[in-house]
C-alpha cells in the first residue's frame, strides 16, 4: 500500500513540531508543504516522517524533523535573506531554507550526497532558488558573503571564524558545538557588529569535516 505521504505529513507537523512549541508560521508552513519522501532512500522511505534521523548513505543522515524545524525557526528568517546552509546532505534542509529565504546556498564536502542534493532539489522542483555547491563549508562561502543567515548540520569542535567572518550584521548562526557524541546548539547573533551567543538544546549531530572540522 502507497502511504498516505499529506496525512504523514501533517501528523509529523502536529505532534512532532506545533506540540513541541514550533511556532513559526513560514516553518510549519514549509514542511507541510515539502515532500521529506522524496529525500531519503527508497529503502527507509517508509520511515520518512518518524522522528529521527534516517541514513541517508556515505555514513550520514537527515536530521530528525524537528531539529530542521527548529533550526530553521531560529534564524528568524523574513525571506529577503541569502542563507548559507552548510552540510547540505540529502537536501531537505536546504529545501525548507529555500521556503523562507530569498537564496540558499547549500555546501556539502561529500561529491555524492552533492549530487544528491542537487537531484532531490532538481525532480522535486524546489530548487529554483537553491544553489548546491560541493566544498569544505568549515571555510563558508565567501563568494555570497554576508550572509542573513547560517546554518549547520554537523558538529564542530569550536566556531569556525570564517563563518562568524561571513554572517552579516542582525543575522545568525546555528551551529552544533562540542565533542564528537554530544554537543550544543549554540545560536550566534551579529548586532550592530557586536556578537551575541546563547545555548539552545543539546544536540547530537555527525561531525564537522574540514579545515575547521574534525580532521
Ligand atoms: N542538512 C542535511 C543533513 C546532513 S548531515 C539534510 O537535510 O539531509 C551533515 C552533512 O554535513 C553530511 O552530509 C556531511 O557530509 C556534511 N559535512 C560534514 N562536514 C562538512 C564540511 N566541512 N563542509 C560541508 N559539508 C560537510
């Protein structure tokens, strides 16, 4: 039987995300609109919408819903933004920024999952705004910088400087920090050039690679 992917869909939104205090109308709005199937493997298809992380090949995942969600909704985005979305993976990420942004690149180290991005974006037709780039994103983007928003999908060992370097002022950067198996989900703010940061959760995110990543 063909799952019901709309009625998954706004299960996963209701009790995974609006329950647990997801109140951003554009990241709601974004994943109940997004087909999360159409990023993972045909394989665990059927898991599409549980709440956690799914492999997605290549030893890594796609966050569980409502980390994306909640990353998201702390950027504070309005849509005028240009995001740098590092550790694109399977793409689903990017896609919900590309919702909410006005432009998204999404920078992700490994050729494969790149190319995966890029497909998943490309056949379900949300990539219109979304350019999919492959490179060590421990470095940033400094070809789009400043940026009106950063985020990232894996764990970093401390801040990279180059992309507090490359976050514009009254924007902000979620970012994983910590060890390999636990870490922080810090939130960094640029206002009026001074820098602001703050813990959100705990978190478990695979690890940065890269420069400033774990090596
Ligand atoms: N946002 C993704 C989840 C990706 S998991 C999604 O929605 O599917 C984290 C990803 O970060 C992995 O694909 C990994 O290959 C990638 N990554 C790790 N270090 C990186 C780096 N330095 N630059 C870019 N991508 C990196």
């Amino acid at each position: 039987m063909i799952p019901d992917w709309r009625s998954e869909r706004r299960h996963m939104v209701e009790r995974q995300l609006r329950k647990r205090g997801i109140d951003d109308a554009r990241v709601l709005d974004a994943m109940l609109t997004i087909p999360r199937e159409e990023f993972v493997p045909h394989d665990v298809r059927v898991s599409s919408y549980q709440d956690e992380p799914l492999q997605i090949g290549q030893g890594q995942t796609i966050s569980q819903p409502y980390m994306t969600a909640f990353m998201a909704q702390l950027l504070q985005l309005t849509g005028t933004e240009t995001v740098l979305d590092v550790g694109g993976g399977s793409g689903y990420h990017a896609a919900v920024l590309g919702k909410m942004a006005a432009h998204v690149i999404s920078i992700e180290i490994i050729p494969s999952l790149a190319r995966l991005a890029e497909e998943n974006l490309r056949r379900t037709g949300l990539g219109g705004n979304i350019t999919v780039v492959c490179g060590d994103g421990s470095k940033g983007w400094p070809e789009c910088a400043p940026y009106g928003g950063i985020s990232v999908a894996a764990a970093a060992p401390e801040i990279p400087e180059a992309l507090l370097a490359q976050l514009g002022d009254f924007a902000r950067l979620v970012i994983p920090v910590g060890d390999k198996g636990d870490q922080e989900l810090r939130v960094i703010e640029r206002v009026n050039g001074v820098i602001y940061e703050r813990v959100a959760t705990h978190c478990r995110f695979v690890p940065l690679r890269g420069v400033a990543g774990w090596r």
